[in-house]
C-alpha cells in the first residue's frame, strides 16, 4: 500500500491560493490520488480525485506530475471556512487516511 | 445526497460495558467502513464489510466486532468497553472500494470511563 506524506500544518491568508503538496514515492499503477476535508467534530467529506496531469472541480485543483510520486491540491482564493485538516489517500482497492494537513486560515 | 448516519453523537459508558455503535446508509452501497480517529493518529480503519454476512479485519480490529445483518446497516461492537478506546468514531459507505469515493457519517464521540 502507498504511503503518503504530506506538511503536518499549514497557514495561509484569506484570499491567497493555497497549495499542499503530497509524496507518495511508491504509487502504484492502478491508485488513483484522492483528497478530503474535514471540519472538526464532522467526517470527512470529499474534495478531489485524479490519476494523472491535472483536475479541476468546483472547489479545487489536482495537480499530478507525470511520475505521479507526488501530487499538489491546490485551493483557490481560500476563505476562513476553508481551515481545516485535508487528507491525502493513494489506493486501488485499500485506501490509508494519513494524518493529513492542518490548514488554518488567517483573516 | 448520500446520507450516512450514526446513531449517536456523544456517548458516555463505563469500563466493561458492551457497546453498539450503529451506522446507517441510505444509498445500497456494497461497502462498509468503521475507522477511530484519535489527535495526531489521522483515521484508522477498524473494519469494513463489502457485503451482507461480510466483513474484513483492518488495521486495528483488537477490542472489537462488526455486525452487517442488512446491506444498509453496519454495527461495531466494543464487547466489553476499555479506557483506551475512548475515541471518535466514524463509518462511512462507498460503492467501489479505493476509487469510488467514501461518505462518512457526522462520527460518534466515545468516552470510556
């Protein structure tokens, strides 16, 4: 199973684009990279998912070079609603909750 | 929108109870998960079910047990209650595993005393 790593914490300014970047050096050919949030005291809930090059939704981007050993959410002009704990996951048919990224928001 | 749903929030028992969080989905997902979430430990998966009558051991299954009678309804049971498995604890439901997307429920907040 893919290990992931990813900065304990992070802070940032409302407005600013945020980017939280995520290693998995031994990837598998079959994972796919997903990314989720979670509010204290709630699930998480998912933001993003991507194989390869580059996603775009709604709420973020996913950023996967063409070796896929890493891969960077990017949240555009974050708000403080937005300070939360983000997950990294690597899998195919498993997937590992990490410890993830404590963003915190700044007004 | 999928919901998930667990039975309690907040739950206070003693040393040695037995306990029975349950987990609920409204979706005819395949999959089932519980994971504890405790500080600086991310989420760990307990156990998870792909079907009726089915279950797989985790990462951490010491101390516990599942139940899945009905597709919708995933139950964990702490057969008899320890200080050290005071946590949260959150369930979740997917179609696929690993790609297909898991929702997680709001979590049960456990104190063991």
């Amino acid at each position: 199973l893919a290990k992931t790593t990813q900065p304990i914490s992070m802070d940032s300014y409302e407005g600013q684009e945020v980017n939280i970047t995520c290693s998995h050096n031994n990837i598998a050919t079959n994972d796919y990279i997903t990314w989720y949030q979670q509010f204290p005291s709630q699930g998480p809930r998912f933001i993003i998912q991507g194989y390869k090059t580059k996603v775009t939704n709604e709420v973020a981007s996913l950023f996967i070079p063409a070796d896929r050993k890493s891969s960077t959410l990017s949240l555009p002009r974050v708000s403080l609603s937005d300070t939360a704990v983000y997950y990294c996951l690597v899998g195919g048919d498993k997937i590992i909750f990490g410890k993830g990224t404590r963003l915190h928001i700044l007004p | 929108d999928v919901k998930v749903t667990q039975s309690s929030r907040y739950l206070v028992k003693r040393t040695g109870e037995k306990v029975f969080l349950e987990c609920v989905q409204d979706m005819d997902h395949e999959n089932m998960f519980w994971y504890r979430q405790d500080p600086g430990l991310g989420l760990r998966l307990i156990y998870f079910s792909y079907d009726v009558k089915m279950k797989e051991k985790g990462d951490i299954p010491e101390g516990y047990s599942v139940s899945r009678e009905k597709k919708e309804r995933f139950s964990l049971i702490l057969e008899s209650a320890s200080t050290n498995q005071t946590s949260m604890y959150l369930c979740a439901s997917n179609r696929l595993a690993g790609v297909e997307t898991q929702y997680f429920g709001p979590g049960t907040r456990l104190l063991v005393l």
